[in-house]
C-alpha cells in the first residue's frame, strides 16, 4: 500500500465536508446540480451511502459554490458545522483533550480523518508557537486555497471559544489580500487577523497551549484514541515530498522518485498534476522557515543564510526578494507596522 494519496483517489468522505456544504447551498435556493456540475457526482448516490471522493472533485464542488454564492461566508460556517459534528473516535479524542498541545499532537496522529487536506509544521519561538499550514495534497485555484484557509480560521476561532475562552489572543495571518466579503470575517471571527502574509499561519502564545479545557475527560480521550488508531497513515502527495523535503532541503529529484518507485520523469508530470513542482515545494519551505526565523526569532540575514545554507548573502536576499517580494529588511519593517 502507498504511503500517499494523490488528486484523484476516492478516499475522502463525502459526510464531513461535502454534504454540509451542499446543504447550505441549497438552503440558499441553489440546485444541487449546479453544485456538483462537473465533479461527477450525485447527490442521490451522496445520500445513500457513505460516498467516497477525490480531492480534485471536492476542489470543483467548493470552486461552483464560490462562483454561485461568492459572500455568503460558506467557509466560516463549514469550519464551525465540522467542529461541532465530530462523532468519529478521532473526534472524540480531539475535543478530550485536556489543552492545544495535546490536540496538536492528536491532529498529527489522526490526520487522515480529522484534517487530510492540509498539515501544519510548528515553529516554537521565545513568546509564541507558529503553525504555518500547507495544502496536503495538491495546488487548488486560489479561491479555493483562500475557502479552505478561511475554514481553518473557523475551526479555530469556534474552538478556543468553545472550549477555551481566549479567541482574542489568537492571530491568524492569511497569505491574501483582504477579500470583498470582509464582513464575512468580522461575522465569524474573533480572533486576531491579517492579510497578505508570505503564508498561512496560526500565532499561539506559549502560555496558552497548556490552559487546560475544564470538560475534557482524560479516560474517555485515551478511550477514543485507542480505537481511533486503526484508521491508514495515508497522507497527502504533496505532503509526502514535503516531509522529504524536511528532512533532507537538497534532496533530488531522482532520489525522491527512487522513494517512490517511478522515474525522475514520472515524478516531474505528477507534480504537474498536482499543480505544483519540486522547486516550488522547496522554495515554499524554505521561505517560512527563512520568515520565522528573520520575523519571529530576531536572526540576523547572515544567521538565517547560514541555516538555510546560503553561502552567499547577496543570493540569499534576492532569494528572499523572490520569495516574499520583499527584502528582509523590508519584511522586518512591514511586521513591525503591524504590531
């Protein structure tokens, strides 16, 4: 069995996602023909059984919403119906857990069933923990990376006030300018929020991943976690390199196809296939951990160059130009405006 998924295998559940989403669209007078127009799918079969999906037809179904209800704010609300409906033992786990810490982890370790379209990699910083997410699987059109970054900010946003009371401490920085339906935010979230950051990132104080959650039980969390860990291990295509990627950032071509079993070829029209390629996967990670480090940690140009093995200063800013659009110095004076 393949350690991945990729676009097109059917192996997302139509219950988490989909159907919500449907449903609100159609509250909203919109068919749900027009809805699935082009994925393939049928909302008879949806219905009837538990319908698997692939993410490239989950990508179509949120791109027709967008298009047939552009400000109804569909992405806040998804966030908050997949938060408050969670009935799978990974769920349960997830909303026991006695503080953020330990749901990160529990996140981590069920990623197939509670998060598969994305995964986070945290950076722990004197004052703050940053959770820079990344899509997991493929490169959807930005209107539907923006939709699935505005439902994380729900999710997050309905949690810390459901179960922790301290949303107003939480900061969201969104890798976009700020959006025409921006009363949409002002709606669903309390916590903290910025536009036009170099990625998509969830700001934390450190004090606060530990605040316990008074209505966890640790018996029933170990319970559902237990029975929870037969789901697959399964992750995104994307994430798959990725994680090769953060363990070796000069890793080839031909030795990630080699870990694949295809050839160098194979891997260059799959990456294609997924919207992406392996030097852009390496530039995006390469340009959050260089933004942590000049932004968050204080590094000075040289430090970070060195960590990132540049040998050369002058590469690495206009590197940093490339990434950002910005020199460090330039980026360092733009956060400093926003706090």
């Amino acid at each position: 069995m393949k350690s991945y998924f990729d676009a097109e295998t059917a192996c997302l559940s139509s219950q988490s996602l989909l159907l919500p989403l449907i449903e609100m669209a159609m509250q909203r007078g919109v068919n749900s023909h027009q809805v699935l127009k082009g994925s393939k799918l049928f909302y008879d079969d949806l219905t009837k059984s538990q319908k698997m999906l692939s993410f490239r037809q989950l990508n179509t179904v949120i791109e027709n919403t967008i298009h047939l209800l552009p400000s109804d704010g569909l992405s806040f609300l998804l966030g908050q119906h997949w938060l408050f409906n969670q009935t799978s033992y990974s769920g349960q786990a997830l909303l026991n857990c006695k503080n953020l810490m330990q749901m990160s982890r529990v996140i981590c370790l069920e990623q197939f069933t509670l998060c598969p379209l994305v995964f986070f990699i945290p950076y722990r910083c004197d004052s703050h923990t940053h959770y820079v997410f990344n899509l997991a699987i493929a490169m959807p059109p930005p209107k539907v990376i923006e939709f699935y970054f505005e439902m994380i900010a729900a999710k997050m946003n309905a949690l810390c006030k459901w179960r922790f009371d301290f949303t107003d401490k939480i900061l969201v920085k969104f890798p976009f300018s700020a959006p025409e339906h921006l009363e949409q935010y002002y709606a669903h979230l309390a916590v903290q929020y910025q536009f036009e950051h170099p990625y998509f990132c969830i700001s934390i104080p450190n004090e606060l991943l530990r605040v316990s959650q008074t209505t966890a039980t640790p018996i029933i969390h170990h319970y559902f976690l237990q029975q929870a860990n037969s789901t697959t291990e399964q992750v995104g295509f994307i994430q798959h390199i990725s994680k090769q990627l953060i363990k070796s950032p000069k890793c080839s071509s031909d030795a990630i196809a080699h870990s694949l079993n295809i050839s160098s070829a194979t891997l260059k029209r799959k990456l294609k296939n997924h919207n992406t390629s392996l030097q852009t996967l390496k530039d995006a990670l390469a340009k959050q951990h260089a933004v942590i480090n000049i932004t968050e940690r204080g590094y000075s140009n040289e430090q970070t160059a060195l960590q990132l093995n540049f040998s050369d200063l002058t590469n690495f800013r206009r590197t940093f130009k490339r990434w950002t659009g910005m020199t460090p110095s330039q980026l360092r004076s733009t956060v400093a405006l926003n706090t």
